[in-house]
C-alpha cells in the first residue's frame, strides 16, 4: 500500500481528468506524493467499459504522477 500526502477521492474515473488533472500534475510537481480513488467503476456511463476503466486508470496514474490509484467498484448508484 502506498503512502500518499494528498488523496482525491471521486465518484466516477473519469472525474479526475476533468475536475483536478492539472491541479494534481501541480502537486505533484512540488513534490507530493499524490493519489486518486474512485468510489464507482462509472459502469453507467458511455465511455465505461470494464477493461477500458481499468487501461485508463493505469494512464491516469503515469500521466498524472500518482502514486496510487484505486477503483473500489461501488455499483453506480448503489453507494448510499
């Protein structure tokens, strides 16, 4: 398990990108250890096939810098 400073934590994986990718490369820049968690596997979206999920997170983690990055698969709409 990774030790992280900061931790972004995101209903869907694609929030990351386009919420806070450039704030994250920033933190990352000035040294924090950086990750990002996922509470749904975004299954209900267009774009949300399950190995494609799985092959972006990987990107997102080497583009963006994280140390760590996880999906805990919460079925959409069913996390309450």
């Amino acid at each position: 398990m990774s030790q992280v400073d900061i931790l972004a934590v995101f209903a869907h994986p694609d929030d990351l990108e386009l919420l806070v990718g450039g704030t994250m490369a920033k933190l990352k820049s000035l040294g924090y250890a950086t990750g990002a968690l996922d509470v749904t596997r975004g299954e209900m979206g267009t774009r949300a096939r399950s190995k494609g999920v799985q092959l972006r997170r990987k990107k997102q983690r080497r583009y963006w810098g994280l140390m760590c990055a996880t999906i805990l698969a919460c079925r959409m709409g069913m996390c309450l």
